[in-house]
C-alpha cells in the first residue's frame, strides 16, 4: 500500500465523494486507503488522556471493491459522558500540533452548538452521549491529524441524507436526526430513499468545519484514490466513501500560480549566498539555486532564483534582499507540472530501505531510491554505497513496471 508523504496534497484538491453518506469512521478510513500513514493518526491520539481502547486497521472487499475500515474496540467498562468543555480542555492539554487540536476542537464546537440548539441548553452545559464517546473523539482527533498531514483543500460532494427514524439515548428520533440538520445549516444536502441514517452528526460536522466548499469533482487530475468503508452497507448505498486527492487545472485565463525571483551580484560571498538559500527554503520557497554569470566589466557573479507560490511573491522577495547583498530584483510568472509523490518501502539484503515513486500526468513514472537510507545501510554493512544504490535502484524499476502493468504498488 501506497504511503504519502507529509504536505502530500499542499497546493491540491482532496475531495470525498460521500455517495453513501458520511461517518467518522468511513472519513478516516478512506484517508488511511488513500495513503496517510496510520502513525500519523496514532502519535495525534495517543496524546489524548483517555484510555480503554485500542484501534485497528483491516482491509476488506465490498461490492467487489477493496476497502480499508478503521476501528475503535472500546473496553467492556462504561465511558463516562463528557461535556464541550471537558472535550476542548482534553484537547488544549494533549501534545498535538496547533493545526490539529484547532480543527478537533471546531469540530466539537459546531457538533456543541447543534446540540444545545436541539436540547435547549448552552453550549458548555450540553454533554455529549454518542458523540462524546471514546471512538468518536478518537476519529475526529485522527481526521483532524490526517487533514493536517496532508495539507490539500478539502471539498466534499451534497450531503445524502436518509429517512425513516433511528434509535438514540432520547429515545426515537427522526433521520436526519435533529443536531445533524441543525449541524448542515447552510449546506448542500440531497435527500435518498434509504432507510437509515446515512449521515451522521460526526460526518456533518467534519465536512461543515473543515470542507472550503461543496459540489461536484472540481477540475482536477486525480493523483490518488482511497476507498473507506463505515459498519452499515445498504442495498442502494454500500456504505463507501471515495477520496480522490489531486492537483487543480487552473483555466488558461487564471493568474499563474508560481513565480521566479531573480536577481544577479557581483559582490557576494558563497558562504552568504549559501544561508540565504536555506533561509529561502526556511519562508517557503519551493526551490531555489545558484548559477555563474558574468556581469559588466567582466566581473565573475552569482544568479540567486527563487520559485515560490504567488502568495509568497513578495515575502521571499524581500528576504533575499534583506540576506544577500542585491539592491533590487526582478521576477516573471512561470508555469509548473509537478507530479505527485508516494513513498514505498522495499526489502534489500541489508534491510529496508524507501523508494520514492512519483506520478505525473498522462501516467508519467519515476522512482528514486531515499539516498539517506541507502547511505545507511552502506555504512552499517560496510559496503559500497554505488553497490546499495544499484540494487534498490533494480528494485524500484520492478516498482515501475509493476505498476505499468497495471498492478498496486
């Protein structure tokens, strides 16, 4: 299985097409089937101060599709209900990026909000029954982590929506029930002939938080696809959610999204040229290099090139000139087709060792052996490094023509 690599998505689309509704479960889930490392979600809730669970990750096939499930096994002994308040202090406290615990908590907070809308309570007194449990704060802290890892703008399909009347600890309650729809206030929703609860309020409210919009595929190129699957299949509605992550096609018309800086010195050092590079690398820039030119009077000179993301046109810009010795610059808009990255780990006689595979448009193919790893295992085993080279090398050719022959890596 495919793993993604960190900011994976930075720049692109990831959209879940919800066409059997939507659960914590069945979004975390497909999030893991696309490619996020299941550390990723395990480091995010192994900070929480809660215990009694234990979480795993089966494969299996639906409708004749391979999907990925992810579970919450929760011990016999009740859990005890939790409030708002308790929730966002558990997540203020936990050691988890800024990014992650900002999300989880507005995930509870809309999931609050409905809540004491429907009950007649403040969003500090209303207490949680099934939304407050061990398994849904473990998938909203694990959706919430694996957003973050990925890094691309989330966009979601209408909501389907179904009928009939599902069984709560208030007793008997519509479907949708009542903080759902209080919850999709001002979303997309489609409704469906299933009798049951497609949607639930964890589902709603993880796509009202951190969705930028809803509609259909947007254009796109698809890079990765992941399929999760939630506990409930129907005859008209398996039960799957597709995540499909990848890059935007911009019209012709539309601004250029990258930019190159430029700017030429005749009386710089290597050593300082060398730090404002890093620094440049430091703010954002999505690559940077050097060249030699010669300038006026014959003078031996450096190039400093910067490509950056328009939104960081002006930011790099100025601190190349506040780091080098340049008293002006001038810049150009650029296109850019960068291919997507995935990294595979494979077997050597001197260990494991990650391949790094990446996948452009028109079903373009590359794989490069991490030069770290290979470097490490040269040392430990002490052989050549060209010999551990070749050989992974060998190996990631087979990657590629396993997958050109239409097989998954």
């Amino acid at each position: 299985m495919e793993i993604l690599e960190r900011d994976a998505g930075v720049g692109g689309i990831l959209y879940l097409d919800c066409f059997s509704g939507l659960s914590g479960d069945m979004i975390l889930s497909a999030l893991l089937d696309l490619g996020v490392p299941l550390e990723v979600v395990e480091s995010a809730v192994s900070s929480l101060p809660i215990d009694g669970y234990r979480i795993r990750v089966e494969n299996e096939t639906r409708r004749s599709v391979r999907v990925t499930r992810f579970f919450v096994d929760v011990d016999e002994k009740k859990q005890p209900h939790r409030h708002f308040s308790g929730i966002r202090e558990m997540i203020e406290q936990a050691k988890l990026e800024p990014g992650i615990a900002d999300l989880a908590i507005d995930i509870f907070r809309n999931i609050a909000v409905a809540e004491a809308r429907v009950h007649g309570s403040t969003i500090e007194q209303v207490h949680f029954h099934e939304v407050g449990a061990v398994d849904s704060i473990v998938d909203i802290v694990g959706i919430a982590a694996a957003l973050n890892y990925l890094g691309a703008a989330l966009i979601c399909a209408p909501v389907p929506l179904g009928k009939g009347f599902v069984e709560t600890q208030h007793g008997t309650l519509p479907v949708p029930a009542p903080a759902t729809m209080f919850i999709l206030k001002g979303v997309p929703v489609e409704g469906t002939e299933v009798e049951a609860e497609l949607t639930t309020p964890t589902g709603a409210a993880i796509v009202k938080t951190a969705a930028r919009e809803f509609g259909p595929i947007p254009k796109m190129i698809p890079q990765h696809v992941g399929f999760g699957a939630g506990a409930r299949s129907h005859e008209k509605r398996s039960g799957i959610l597709r995540a499909i992550l990848g890059l935007p096609v911009s019209d012709e018309d539309d601004e250029p999204r990258c930019w190159v800086i430029e700017a030429n010195m005749d009386d710089i050092t290597g050593e300082i040229a060398a730090s404002a590079m890093e620094g440049l690398f430091e703010k954002g820039a999505l690559d940077a290099w050097i060249e030699t030119i010669q300038m006026k009077k014959g003078r031996p000179a450096l190039k400093m090139s910067v490509l950056c993301n328009r939104e960081d046109l002006e930011s790099l810009g100025a601190q190349l000139m506040r780091e080098t010795t340049t008293i002006g610059l001038r810049y150009h808009a650029v296109g850019r087709m960068e291919m997507s990255r995935s990294v595979h780990r494979v077997d050597t006689p001197w260990g494991s060792v990650r391949v790094k595979v990446a996948r452009g448009p028109g079903g373009s193919l590359n794989a490069a052996p991490e030069f770290e790893d290979c470097k490490r295992a040269a040392l430990e085993h002490r052989i050549p490094l060209k010999r551990v080279m070749a050989e992974v090398a060998g190996i990631a050719q087979q990657l590629l023509d396993t997958e050109r022959g239409g097989e998954k890596c």
